[in-house]
C-alpha cells in the first residue's frame, strides 16, 4: 500500500530547502541592517538652527545643541517648543530610514504572503 503525503525519502523537496536557505540568509540581513541602523545618527535642526537635536536610530537622544542666542529667560516656552521639534524630526529621519531599510529587505512584500 502507498505511503499518503508527505515527501518521498521524507526530505523537503529542493525548493523548500532553497526557501529556507533564503529566509535564513534575509534574516541575518535584517539584522546586520539593523545594528547598523541603530548606530546611525540622525540629527534635525528647529528655530532657524537654534537648537540641533541628534539621535541614533534606535530612537535614543545622543545630544541636543542649543545656540546661547536661543537662551531667552523671559521665553522659556519657545524653547522648549524648539527641542520638541528638533527631536521630533530627527525622529522622524530615524523612522523613515527604518521603514526604507524594511522595505528594501522584503523587496516590497507588504507583509502578504501570496498562499
């Protein structure tokens, strides 16, 4: 009587194992690309270059530089408002690399699978 299913020898068939092989490789990739994004320094400017916050693409703050002339005791506010939109940006910058990094290492899948 014959065996239902499976492969004959009960190995993957070559091109199962060369998806596998494939995956195996995308992930390393993924990861190299990653390490490397999260080193990778993005910094964004507010206020005409008043302040300049830099951070890595693991979102951490590395600095914020802030211009003396920028330094108004009797607006506070503004300033604040400043460093908001200069780390806010270099956010952004750092997000935007991260998802092109993505995209670039699915070759646009979309996260669907055509199965």
């Amino acid at each position: 009587m014959a065996k239902r299913g499976g492969f004959p020898g009960g190995g993957m068939p070559g091109n199962m194992s060369n998806l596998m092989k494939q995956a195996q490789r995308m992930q390393r990739q993924m990861e190299e690309s990653q390490k490397e994004l999260e080193t990778k320094e993005f910094t964004a400017k507010a206020g005409g270059g008043a302040v300049e916050a830099t951070v890595f693409g693991n979102k951490s703050v590395k600095s914020i530089v802030i211009s003396p002339d920028a330094v108004d005791p009797d607006d506070v506010e503004m300033l604040q408002d400043m460093i908001v939109a200069a780390v806010n940006e270099a956010m952004k910058q750092a997000d935007e690399a991260s998802g092109a990094m993505l995209g670039k290492m699915t070759g646009g899948l979309g996260g669907g699978f055509p199965f």
